[in-house]
C-alpha cells in the first residue's frame, strides 16, 4: 500500500482511509456506483466533490477492492 502524500487531507474510517485532495477531481463518482454495499456516498457533487462512508455503513464493507480499483485517482485505500 502507498503511502498518501499529505496525511492532513486523508479523512480515516474503521478501515477506509479516503484522500479527499484526490476527490476534488473526479467527475464519474466510480466509488459510489461501484460499491454494491451502499458504503460510499459522494457529496458536494456541484461544487466539490468529497467521497464520505456513510454513518453505519462500513461494517457492510466485504473489502473486496471494487472501489479501489474503480477510483481512477485512487484517493481510496482498505486496511
């Protein structure tokens, strides 16, 4: 696993880790559409966009890795 560039824009979850700096580029959502569990809700979509876990969700989590890999900025890591 890479080590992010700036520890004060990663946002930490249980175990989802998520590089909000990434997110502010991204136009196509993958995380959200890719994640069947419902785990990824992104907000700001007009403005700036920022990828969330949403609130009770993340024990839903199977880390399978789909949304790593559809993230193509990959602001997105799994412990």
């Amino acid at each position: 696993m890479s080590e992010p560039d700036d520890q004060a824009t990663i946002v930490s979850y249980k175990f989802h880790h998520i590089d909000t700096s990434k997110c502010t580029q991204c136009k196509d959502f993958a995380c959200e559409e890719a994640c069947f569990r419902g785990i990824y809700k992104v907000i700001n979509r007009d403005s700036t966009p920022k990828c969330i876990v949403v609130e009770d969700h993340e024990d839903r989590c199977v880390k399978c890795h789909i949304c790593t890999t559809a993230c193509k900025f990959r602001a997105i890591l799994i412990d």
